[in-house]
C-alpha cells in the first residue's frame, strides 16, 4: 500500500466514524423528547381527574323548639281553658282549638275548617293573661314571647320553582289586646324565623314589646279579664297554626310565674271550653 493510499482510507474512516456519532446523538435526543412527552402527560391527566364539584348542602327538616324558662307555658299538661277563637270579624279563619302534638311536643293547634277563602283570611286565638297568671301576674306583664308553626293541609303552595306544593309558605302575623290604642286590638312587633320548604314549618319566634306599653296602656288587677290576641295572616295554602312556649315577662325582663291550677278544674275548664268553641 502506497502513502496516499493510506491517507484516504483514514479519511473515510474519520467520516464514517463522525457521521455514526451524529445519529447517535439524533437518537438520544429524540428517546429524551419522547421520554419527556411521556412523563407530563399523566401529570396533566392526574389534575384533570382530581377535580370535583363542590357537595351541596342538604336542607334538613325542622325541629321543634324545646322550652328553657321554667314560667314556660308548653300545653304538655293538655291545659287550654284560657285559649277562645276570635271568629266575629269578616276576616277571620273558622276552625277549632285544641292540644296537639307537632313534630313529638304537644302544642296549641288551630285547625282550620278551610270555609273561609285564602285571600285575606286571618286565624286568630284569644289568650287570657288573667287565667294564666291570675289577676296581680298579669298587671306586671310588659312583654310576651311565643313560638309558632303551620302545618300544611292541603298541595295547593305555588312557588318559583313549582306549583302544588305540599307546605305552608310565608309566616306572618300580629297580635294586641283589648287595651290598644282607639280600641282597636292590635299594636304588634315582630316574627321572626321559620322553614317553609316542607310540610310543616320551623318555628317563627313572635316577640309583643309590648303592645301593651305601646298603647300607653297596661293591665291591671281589677280587670276582669286581661287578655290578648294572636293573629297569623298572609295564608297562602290551606294549613293549621300552631302555638307553643308562651312566656310573659315583666318590666326588668324576668318571666312571671304561672297561677298554680288543680287539674280536676283543668279538666273541667277544658270540658266546658271544649264546648263554647263547637257552639261557636
């Protein structure tokens, strides 16, 4: 082999070599692209996967209030001798009274006989202080407090988002007593409350401060009967009131106590009122 024989090979060697380094390298890098494609994308899949709505809150039925105050009148003992229905006025819901239990508690129930049309009806009850606290508690009252409730009767509730309903709606009302300005019955603050998605309603906490006060009147002992009215309006699907914990409070806040009753007169008292309320 002569000298530029030599020389020759060696360069097409060194090319050879050179051009297997290239694709070499073009290998490598194209596994270390592919390597990289495959390591993102189930980190992108991952993230995509691990987002979720957010749970809705689920609207729980209502529960009965239970009485704290000891001077607390809860008609657990089946008492109502000094409940009477206001029926004279052209507004007044026709129905009758008694004790009842509401979502396991006994209470005051109204029941509407469904005779007088939704449109401007109003359930009134009649409470008598006097009997409940006797002649002296009641001319120390200067405010009262109560729970209320409707249960629906009947699927007639039109809401935004259905019609026929099975629930009571809006809760509203007012109350006074006999000694409210230019004789009218009533000077009344506020409810407050209620859940008027199901069936039965949460209780609407009513608060007279005081419509007695208001009036510029207050009872006083030689009355012969010191008493107020309770009204629910704004009715709009058939349903009956109910009435629980009654609580009369005096000028400094505190609750008043009731008048201590034998229960053959409870008894005897419930007969009788029984009565009245069926002859009216």
């Amino acid at each position: 082999m002569n000298y530029k024989s030599f020389i020759a090979g060696a360069m097409a060697f060194a090319l050879a070599a050179c051009a297997a380094g290239c694709s070499e390298k073009n290998t490598s890098d194209s596994k270390q692209d592919n390597t990289n494609k495959e390591t993102t994308a189930p980190t992108e899949t991952t993230a995509a996967e691990e987002t979720t709505e957010e749970p809705t809150e689920e609207l729980l039925p209502p529960e009965p209030v239970e009485a704290t105050d000891p001077n607390t009148v809860t008609f657990d003992d089946g008492r109502f001798d000094f409940v009477t229905t206001r029926n004279e006025d052209p507004d007044c819901a026709s129905g009758t009274i008694s004790v009842a239990e509401l979502m396991g508690n006994k209470m005051l129930r109204f029941a509407d006989d469904n005779t007088v049309p939704l449109d401007g009806k109003v359930q009134k009850v009649i409470i008598s202080a006097t009997k409940l606290l006797g002649s002296e508690g009641a001319a120390k009252v200067r405010s009262i407090e109560f729970d209320l409730y409707a249960q629906a009767t009947a699927d007639h509730l039109k809401t935004d988002d259905a019609d026929g309903v099975r629930a009571p709606g809006w809760i509203g009302g007012g109350g006074g007593t006999v000694t409210a300005k230019d004789d009218n019955w009533y000077d009344f603050k506020e409810f407050s409350g209620g859940e008027y998605n199901f069936e039965t309603s949460g209780n609407v906490h009513a608060v007279f401060k005081f419509l007695l006060a208001d009036s510029g009147l207050c009872w006083t002992e030689d009355m012969e009967d010191a008493n107020f009215l309770i009204m629910r309006w704004g009715i709009a699907n058939e349903s009956d009131m109910y009435i629980d914990n009654i609580v009369f409070y005096d000028e400094d806040g505190k609750s008043i106590p009731l008048a201590e009753r034998t229960e053959d007169t409870t008894e005897a008292e419930n007969a009788a009122e029984g009565t009245e309320n069926e002859e009216a």
